[in-house]
C-alpha cells in the first residue's frame, strides 16, 4: 500500500506529516522531494546506502559526423545545435529519449552516462528509508523520482513525502499511490493551492483525505470549501511556538504528548477511512 502524503504548496508541513505518520505506523519512508528531501533529518537512518543516479546523454563522433543537422532537427528539447565545426551539446536540455541517434545517417551519435543525483537508502528498526538528491544546478527531477520509486519495498506500507506543488514531479509520485493524504494550512495562500491539488487527486481518481496543519479552532477559513466538496477530514494538527522550534531541531512531534495523541487519533482515521 502506497500512500502518497502531498501539498499544494511548499511550507505547509508535508514532511512534518509524513515523517510521524510513518513512525507512528510503522511505515517506509521514501521521500520524493528530490529537490529539498529533508525527512532523514528526523528519521536519522542507520545503514545508509548511496547509488548514483544516471542518464544518457548523447556522444557524437566528429569522424562520422557530416554536420548535416538531423540530429538538431530530430530534438525537440533544443539540447543540440549546429556549430561551425561540430554539433554542441547542452547536456542539462537532453531528456535522454534517443531521437538524434535515430536520426543520424551516418550512426555518428552514441551514448554516454552522466550523474544527475544520487539514492540513498538506510533502515530505522524495521522501516526502510529511501530519499533522492538531485545535483546542484539540475534542472530535471523526474530521472531522480523514476529511479527511486522502481524500486520500493512491496510488502507494508509505504510513506511516499511529495514534492509540494502540482508538477510533474508531483504527478510522477501520484502515478504510484493507492491512497493520498493532503496537507493544507487554513490561509488564503492555503486554500487556493489546495483546490489544485484536490482537483489532480479526483483527475487521478485516487482515493483521498484531508490533514489541516497549524490549526487554530478560531480559524475557519477552510469549512465551507470541505463541506462543499464533502472532503474526508482525517484531523487538525494544531499550531504552537514552541513546537515550531522543537520541530526546527529535528525533533519530532511524537515527542509530545499532545501532539502523540493528535496523530494516534488521524492514524485510527486513515486506518478506518482509508486503508
């Protein structure tokens, strides 16, 4: 069972979410937020294994190559352009899908493998705990996300932390979920994004509930947009001072009783209404 934990934006507690979820249900943890994966700084695995993320990037040879300029007409990414004297490569364009050796009369183009980012896979007690890191200065997530997640344990639960948003990244890690829990905060900035993300769960047709971080009782700002999309509630976490900045030093929220009691409550709902 895959449950994907995502946000329609960043900042709203996604990680804060899935990182005690998975403690409290035993759960794998795989964290999707390839850009910014922080959930190890509260997991803290043991055992941490690394294994380079590759991807092929073209390699022409300047002695069958005719600069005749099919291989640039054939890429549809503008990763290839036609020099003077050779076919240049803008290798952080190349999405890899083999289109200019396809079109190369000659057979002048090969592949070569370069290191976009990296898996790292550790264990704490008998969870797995896998996260992706994508190079400084990469612009493409996916080849990362694809590599994590073909390989993921099938026995359990697993705890996939989504990248915020609703990108393709985002749409990557959905392609995997059984189940989705979404995490809003109760602002404007909240509820707008939220709405985007409710509506690419429906589109997916993946089953689906609600977690409201940084509660306030006072604020009701989101009730009238969950009764009108008779959205499943699964609980409130609320919103203390003090545990921001118990939070801030990688502590988790299990380590407070209240809180404890908070997420045992949203655990027996998830158990009950979704799983």
């Amino acid at each position: 069972m895959n449950i994907v934990i995502l946000s329609g934006k960043g900042g709203t507690g996604k990680t804060t979410i899935s990182t005690n979820l998975a403690l409290l249900m035993k759960a794998n943890y795989i964290d999707c937020d390839v850009e910014e994966p922080n959930g190890f700084i509260f997991l803290k695995p043991e055992k941490t294994q690394v294994k380079d993320v590759q991807v092929e990037v073209p390699d022409i040879d300047k002695g069958k190559c005719t600069l005749c300029g099919d291989c640039v007409k054939a890429c549809k990414f503008n990763a290839l352009a036609r020099g003077k004297d050779k076919i240049i490569l803008f290798d952080k364009l190349c999405h890899s899908c083999g289109a200019c050796g396809l079109a190369c009369p000659t057979g002048a183009v090969a592949y070569r493998k370069r290191i976009t980012g990296i898996i790292e896979e550790g264990i704490k007690g008998n969870m797995v705990l896998k996260r992706g890191i994508l190079n400084i200065g990469e612009p493409m997530a996916v080849p990362i996300l694809k590599e994590l997640l073909s390989d993921i344990p099938q026995d359990g639960i697993n705890i996939l932390d989504s990248p915020p948003g609703t990108s393709c990244n985002v749409v990557n890690t959905l392609h995997y979920a059984d189940r989705a829990i979404l995490v809003t905060e109760p602002t404007a900035f909240g509820l707008h994004d939220l709405k985007m993300a409710v509506e690419l769960v429906k589109t997916l047709h993946i089953p689906f509930g609600l977690i409201i971080n940084k509660y306030d009782e006072k604020n009701q700002y989101l009730n009238k947009y969950i009764d009108e999309e008779n959205i499943n509630l699964l609980g409130h976490i609320p919103y203390k001072r003090e545990i921001a900045e118990s939070y801030s030093k990688g502590e988790t929220l299990l380590d407070h009783e209240e809180y404890k009691t908070t997420f045992l409550y949203i655990k027996e709902k998830i158990e009950e209404e979704l799983l």
